[in-house]
C-alpha cells in the first residue's frame, strides 16, 4: 500500500500533527484548515503551511509525497528537503546528514519518542555509533516527517544537525472504516546473475466504533529485494612526506630507486598502495514492518492512545574478489607533481622463491536489526479549553545480531602461490588491477588454490530506552499565545559486544589437494562493471569464487579453524554496557503582538538538562608480568575477564529563542537563537580500561573510555525570508551559523593497572645495580637476575652468564606505569555556516510545476591534504553543497514526477589520511494513472541513468572504491477504500 493511503486515511493536515496526531510530538506549529491529501499539489500545499506557520526553522513532507517518490525508504524521500542529504547503503538510502552534519548529529524520534538504535560495523571493533539506519523503515507505514533545523525547548535533545520527527497514522484523526492494499513488483539491475523481479506487499485497515469513541488502526509491510554491489578497491598506507627517510618509497641514494619515475621530493606527500581487488557482491534484503494502534475518547476532554511498532531488517551480502597485497620491495613506479603526489602506476615484482600470493575470498555479512515499541499516551483538556495536560511513556528496543553461526562479519581467503608481478594503474576512473604468474603456474587452475588465512567476527548491539514524559500547554488570549512546560526522563541502556577467531596462516593452512576442485567457479568481471570509464579489457577478466557455506565446514574439519565442530561464532572479549539517565524539565512561553502593524511572534523556551553516564566493561584480566627481553616486556593474562566500571555526569542549560514578523499576509521574516547539544558515541563513554600486551622497561600503554565527556554544544543562530505568493507556491532564503564546542580528542593519563609490577623496578634491579656498578647494562643486571633468583625466573636456554628466559613480576617490585589514551573533551571550537534556498511553484492550472532547493555549507573545519599523516588534524566530516530539482505534473488523474538530487564531494572518514565520497547525482522518475476511484496503477524508477559511485582520499588518483550503479524499477497497483 502506498504512502499516499496513509495520508488520506491519517492527515487532517500536516500543521496540525502537533497537537492532534500524537500528543507526545512538539506541540508548536500552527493549525490549518483541513485538507484532504490527494495529490501532488494538495501536499506541496500542506508543506508550505507548515514551513510558512510553523515556529523556528521546519521543513516537513507529507506521506502523499512520501508514497509519489520513486523512494525505498525515508531517507530516499528526506533527502528532497533543502539541506538535507544522504548516505547510500547498496543502492538505497541509509544515514541522514543535515546542513553538513553526519548522522551522529541528528536526533531522530518516532512520535516525539526518543528512540533506540541499532546496526553493526563490519569492522574489527564493537559497534558504537548513535546514528539511526533508516534502511531499517519502510516509507508506507510512515505519516510524515518532520525535520526541525531550529533549536526548542519542548524537544528533546541530541541533534545538533536537527531532529527528524517521525509520525504514525492514528485511527481517530480520520474516524470511519478507511483501509488499502498495495503491490508492488520490483526489478533490480544490478543483480549478478539474475535479474530478479521481487514481492513488496503492504496494507492499511482503519475503523472507529461507538460513534467514534474508539478507534483500531493496523498496518504492516513486507519488502524482499536481491542484487549486487559491486566494488573495485585499493588500501592506502599513511601518507607520508616525500623526505622522510621512514617514508614507504626508497631513498634517492637507494639504488631501487631507479625504477621511480618522477619521485616526490620536499614537502610533497604521498602514499603507497597497501592492498587491491575486484570483486562481486550479491546481497539479499527482508523488511518486515508493523503497526497497531489502538485508541479511547470516552469524553470530548480525554483520549487514551497505546501503540505498538515494530520492524525489522534482515540483511545478507555475500562478496567473491581477487585480490592482492603489496611487499614494497622490488617496485617500479610513476607519479604526479606535488603538494599532494599520486601514482599513475604502482607495480612490483616477485622470485618464484617468495611464493607471492594470488588471493581469492570470499566474505559474508548476515545481520538482522529488529526494533519494537510499545508506548501510551493519555491527554486531558480541563475546563474551559485552556489547560491541556499530558502523560506520555514508551519501552523501545533494538538489537542487531548475526542471523548465522559464522558471525556478524566472516571472510575466509584461498590463494593460488606463484605471483610474478602486480599493477595497479590509477589513470582512470576505475584504478585496473592486473597480474602476471610464474612460469607454470596459472591463476585460472582450480587445482592450485589452497586454504589462506581467515577471520570471524561476532558483533552484538541492543539500545533500550524507557521514557517517560509529564507535558502541560496553557492556552492564553491578548499577548499571551500560550505556555508550553513538561518534564522528561529518558532511561537508556546500551550493551555493544564483539569477538573474533582469526587464523593467521596466510602462507597456506594445507596442501592444494585438500580442496576439491568442483567447490570453485568461475565468474566474469567486466560485465559486472559497465559505465565505469575503462575498456572492459582493462579489468581482470575472470576470478575464481567458492560458496562460503560450503567451504568454511571443510575447512573447519581440515585444520580445526574454529575448533572442528563448525561453529564459528566467536566468544565476546569486548562486552560494554552504558546506563545513561537523563531529566530534562523545560518551561516555553509564546507571545504575539503587533509592531508597526504588522503581526509578530516571539517564543522564548528553556529547557534543563542533567545526565548520570554509569559505564562498565568486560576487559581481559591480567595476572601479572614479565620481563622477556632487554626493554621488552608481557602482561601476561589469565584468559579470565572481568568488569571495569566508570562513572559520569553533565548537564546543560538549552535556551531557544525564535522571533517571527509577516510585513505582509504572503511574507515571513524569521530569526532564531538556541542552544542545541549531541552526546558523544558509545565507543567513547565505554567504561572498559584495556591494556597493550607489550610495555617498555619505563612504561606500558592502553586505552579507556570517558563516560565523564560533555556532549557537542552548539550556538545556532538562523534566519529566514520567505515569500508565499500562492497557496502552494513560494521562496524563501536562509542562512544559518553553528558555533560548535566540545570536539572530542584524546590524552595520556600516567597511571598504574590491575597492581602489575615491574620486573625491571624494584629490589631484584637495585640489588643488581649495587652489584655491578652504574654502568652495568640492563643486559647485565638480567643475567645478575638469573643467576640470584633462580625462583623468580623461567630460563628456557643459553648458559650461565648467556641465558634466555623471563624474569617474573613480584609483588614487591614497583608498579607499572601505564600511559592511558582516553578521549576527553578539546578546548577547540568549529564554525560551520551556510546558505538555504528554496523556489515551488505550480504553473496556473496547468497541473505542471516545479520544486528547486540549493544548500551552501562551509565552515572551518576543512581537512588540509596537503599535510602527512602524522600531523594532527581535526575536520568535520559530511560538509557538502546539496541540490534537487523536480519537475511534476498532476491532473486528470494523472501524476508523474521526475526528480534529480545531487550531493557534492564530501569528507565521509576523518583520521590520520582523509576518505572522500565524490560528488554523486541520481534521476528518479515515477508516475501513476487512477483507473477508477481507489484504484491506481503506477510505475516507479530509480537511478535511472546508472550513476555509479567513487571515493578517494588526497586527490582523485588516490581511489579507494569504484562501485557501478544500476537502475531500479517498480510497478504496482493501490486499492483504497
């Protein structure tokens, strides 16, 4: 069923969500007439009365825009608001960035709930992030969306970008019997070996009873889909300055240096290549979402809502590559001028001796994020319609976990030994991989391929919040417009896990004889690589590719990887838990009069934060040390774990100001000030303190987390002309400036661990010391040790004066200093600022229109490529120019949309090398015929032109992923009544 049906059945209009739809959501906009959402023009309508009466800065759509975009989920539908944009997770929409601040920023609320999240990396760490997958949401089951850009006190806090305010249909908005059914076929080109065509069903069913004092609304959608994501990569090593003699090309004295064709000199840096491959990567996709809500109005004054939500998103990708790593000896190379030199070519050459490694992986990734929520509202209007009180609380999870016995993320590799000479060349726009083998040795024979090393990572995430929330509203008359004060407390518990079982044996586990040739097959790569600005020649023309399932259980009962009984799901090591608990009482008065008779709006709010952080983790627990080697020494552990516990607390004081002046009925003038602050990640608050296994005769090393971290703070200031010169025509222009505090950084804590003592610290040493003299060498005082404390030491070899062997810690010895990293927070600040224009208009009674945004953001916090990467940079990742154009008609029945979204270039990975996503522009087009009344055909295509997707890191030559794109289709029917 499409999102247009839930419009019709949930929209008495937009403007009025606030107070009618759900009694838990910011209650601030202005109500408007009723309008029934039929189409296109009547939305574009609603979407202007909202952004035209709203207070502060909000843009909204309505879920009749939501059902007519050619769009998978919300965020395919959130990016067509002006300064909002997107990240793409296999071809759809996943993370939302506003006004240049990446997910972590914006705060996103179902109902004005603040809600869980959940999603695991892929990576070797446990899952940290705050930000909200919306990959996780189907658009059908959604009202509308509301993005506030503007600080208020009424909302709850955590996004500094914004906070996008997610609405449910509910029975009693729209009373009477109302429902739908939706079909839809979806055909993917990107699949590999297919071209599936897969189901999407949905539907709605609304009825109200007892002369619409109660009222049931159901709804529930089901989304299959299968394709590729195909990706060509290449791994960099840090850059480095051409002169550094730790640099990763030889020396100009170094007589390899010969084969360097135009070598980086002076300040240039530059970067070596580490790692490349191609491959293929199909991916499968089931999205179950559901809704249930039940509601009670035994009076005019009283209305009891309890709703339930569920989804979930089941995810699994498998990946076949060729792939390769570099050894940076014998190499031949060509590169660019400076500041920033980039290879034109990177090749090396190998002896048939080395037994260079040819790789062929496989990887799988299953995962599966359920969310449920269960929440209850009961709002009561007291006598004489002023006074309007409201209690509102929900229990919401969500968990992420492996949907199979190898783990979150599991990449088995196989290799055919006997590599000549590897080239990656960059001139283009996919960087070519190509290889020679040894004479003899084909890297197209089956019989040839051994097993490689491997890795299985578990990875577990679950967020519950419980919140409550106590909100009052007092309607006033004359000056007074109204006063708006509440209290909330949000109880959030968040456990993140993660363990992993690697085998190391690179070199081969066994003999080629132990794989059966029939487990490989082989696959072709340019066909699976079209529009991507090279020869298909060019491309590695065939890999080898084995099924995971099949081969890891073979592997398992061969050389015991995961312990011979095929379960290869690894034990946590890492298990972190964060109990946050905040209350946030706040008091919002707005005002109206007059000034130079012209009508003005002027609200101030202040909202009180305070939050307790309780973090604890599961860390290896050490038993003590030894000293191994002259400045070489072991924490040695037990192989036990336990819990580590730290403690935190913040609050914040959050004002909002919004001022608003109409020096004509079709005009609106708009300033805002407020304070607005995002809680650091997970990874950072975690109460784990761990130790490197290694430490220096001085000092040791290891990290922790800070649960004492101040949140993000931002000062907004925005402003705001708009003129409405039709009903569903306007143009408005915004500038916007956020002075950002709190940036997190990390320092050195000199501190002792778990009572370790050092070998090298204590009675044993000085006694040695007096011994020998003050010029004894540590050499000397370890063999003085041997010789006199035959029961503090383990000798594994040598001969007296000679001996090898460890040196145990006692208890008598010192401590062991260890310098701990932890993140704190940086006195540096960072301004971001940036310019929002907006044009709708609706040509006459044409039925034709069209809808053009453009979003300018810069700031200081710009990433310098020009420096290597041991210099310390601080940048803020996701700032980037954002555009939409659309075209639409709407009339006699007929409605059709072709839109057009782009995004500049932006930094998406900030760290000691940059990771830039390139600019990126996609066509999506839909339209729809209504056969008859409550019966509508409609066809649906996205990316229609094929825009594929590329990323590097200090210039473009310097790729780190080229990835085809591939159109989507849907066709389908909608049935209403």
């Amino acid at each position: 069923m499409s999102a247009s049906t839930l419009a019709i059945m949930s929209l008495p209009s937009l403007a009025m969500a606030q107070e009618a739809a759900n009694a838990s959501a910011p209650s601030d906009s202005a109500a408007v007439s009723e309008i029934v959402v039929t189409g296109i023009r009547a939305s574009l309508r609603q979407s202007a009365d909202i952004k035209r009466d709203a207070q502060g800065v909000v843009d909204a759509i309505s879920a009749e825009d939501m059902g007519k975009f050619p769009d998978t989920n919300l965020a395919e539908s959130l990016q067509r608001i002006t300064g909002v944009s997107i990240d793409r997770s296999m071809g759809e929409g996943s993370f939302v960035t506003v006004r240049g601040f990446g997910p972590d920023f914006n705060l996103v609320v179902l109902n004005g709930r603040q809600m869980p999240t959940a999603q695991l990396s892929g990576g070797a760490t446990a899952p940290s992030s705050r930000s909200f997958d919306f990959g996780n949401l189907a658009s059908e089951g959604v009202a509308a969306v509301e993005v506030y850009k503007s600080g208020r006190a009424t909302m709850e806090s955590g996004g500094i970008g914004s906070t996008i305010n997610i609405r449910t249909p509910r029975p009693l908005d729209r009373p009477g019997l109302r429902g739908g059914l939706g079909v839809k076929a979806v055909y993917d080109k990107s699949g590999n070996d297919k071209d599936p065509v897969t189901p999407e069903v949905s539907g709605i069913f609304s009825d109200t009873f007892l002369d619409n004092r109660i009222g049931v609304l159901a709804s529930g959608t089901y989304q299959k889909r299968e394709g590729g994501n195909n990706e060509a990569y290449v791994g960099w090593r840090d850059g480095y300055v051409a002169t550094n003699p730790a640099g990763q090309l030889p020396q100009p004295s170094d007589p390899r240096s010969a084969n360097i064709v135009n070598r980086p000199t002076g300040t240039t840096v530059y970067s070596v290549p580490n790692n490349a491959g191609i491959g293929i990567n199909n991916f499968k996709r089931k999205r179950i979402n559901g809704q249930l809500v039940l509601q009670f109005r035994p009076t005019d004054a009283v209305t009891a809502t309890v709703d339930y939500t569920y989804s979930r998103n089941t995810v699994e990708t498998r990946n076949n590559s060729v792939g390769v790593y570099f050894n940076h000896n014998a190499t031949s190379s060509d590169w660019t001028n400076g500041p920033i030199a980039a290879p034109n070519f990177y090749t090396e050459t190998f002896k048939a001796s080395e037994r260079k490694d040819l790789s062929y992986v496989a990887n799988l990734t299953a995962n599966r994020t359920e969310n449920k929520s269960i929440g209850g509202n009961l709002t009561w209007k007291a006598p004489g319609d002023r006074l309007t009180f409201e209690i509102d609380g929900h229990h919401s999870t969500a968990e992420s976990k492996p949907t199979n016995k190898y783990g979150t993320s599991t990449s088995v590799s196989t290799a055919i030994y006997g590599v000549a000479s590897q080239s990656i060349t960059f001139k283009k726009r996919t960087p070519i991989l190509s290889y020679t083998m040894q004479p003899g040795i084909s890297a197209l024979d089956a019989s040839l391929i051994q097993a490689s090393g491997n890795s299985f990572r578990n990875g577990y995430f679950r967020d519950e919040i419980n919140q409550g929330q106590v909100m009052g509203r007092y309607e006033g008359d004359g000056w007074l417009d109204g006063i708006d004060f509440g209290v909330s407390y949000v109880d959030n518990k968040v456990r993140s896990a993660y363990g992993f079982i690697q085998n190391n044996t690179w070199s081969g586990a066994g003999p080629a004889s132990d794989l059966p040739d029939n487990l490989f097959t082989l696959a072709t790569i340019p066909d699976k690589y079209p529009h991507m600005g090279v020869n298909g020649a060019d491309l590695v023309q065939k890999i080898y590719t084995f099924d995971f399932k099949t081969v890891v259980p073979l592997l398992d009962q061969l050389y015991k990887f995961c312990g011979g009984d095929g379960d290869c799901l690894a034990t946590y090591t890492v298990d972190r838990r964060i109990h946050e608990k905040t209350a946030a009482p706040y008091l919002q008065v707005k005002t109206k009069f007059d000034a130079f008779n012209w009508p003005v709006h002027l609200v101030g709010g202040l909202r009180y934060e305070k939050t307790k952080v309780d973090a604890s983790a599961l860390v290896p627990v050490p038993t003590g040390t030894e000293w191994v080697s002259n400045n070489e020494f072991n924490v040695v552990y037990s192989g036990k774990s336990d819990f580590t516990h730290f403690k935190g607390e913040y609050d914040n004081w959050l004002p909002a100001v919004d001022f608003d002046i109409a020096p004509r009925d079709d005009v609106k003038l708009r300033a805002s000030y407020s304070h607005t602050i995002t809680r650091a990640d997970y990874g950072s608050l975690q109460g784990g303190r761990t130790l490197d296994s290694l430490f220096r005769i001085d000092a040791g090393s290891g990290s922790q987390g800070n649960p004492g971290l101040r949140p993000y703070k931002s000062k907004n200031i925005d402003l705001s002309a708009e003129w409405y010169y039709k009903a569903d025509s306007y143009i408005s222009v915004g500038y916007f400036h956020k002075d950002v505090e709190n940036f997190l950084s990390s320092t050195r804590v000199d501190t002792s661990a778990f009572g370790l003592t050092n070998p090298a610290d204590g009675p044993r040493f000085k006694a040695a010391r007096a011994a020998l003299g003050p010029n004894a060498t540590v050499a000397d005082i370890r063999q003085y040790i041997f010789a006199n404390y035959p029961n503090s030491v383990k000798i594994t070899g040598g001969t007296p004066g000679n001996y090898t062997g460890t040196i145990i810690g006692l208890p008598e010895d010192n401590l062991v200093n260890f310098r701990v990293s932890t993140p704190v927070n940086s006195s540096q600040t960072a301004a971001v600022h940036g310019w929002e224009f907006a044009f709708q208009h609706s040509f006459w009674d044409t039925g034709l229109g069209v809808i053009l945004n453009y979003t300018i953001v810069d700031g200081d916090v710009r990433y310098d490529n020009t420096l290597p990467a041991t210099a310390t940079q601080f940048a803020l990742t996701g700032l980037s120019d954002t555009a939409n154009v659309v075209a639409f008609y709407d009339k006699h029945g007929i409605q059709a949309r072709v839109a057009y979204n782009w995004r500049d270039q932006f930094l998406s990975g900030n760290g000691p090398n940059p990771g830039y996503t390139e600019a990126y522009g996609q066509v999506d087009a839909n339209a729809s015929y209504e056969i008859r009344p409550g019966l509508t055909a409609f066809v649906e295509g996205l990316n229609l032109t094929g825009e594929g997707r590329r990323g590097h890191q200090r210039s473009k030559q310097y790729v780190t992923v080229a990835a085809p794109g591939f159109a989507r289709y849907t066709a389908g029917i909608r049935f209403t009544f």
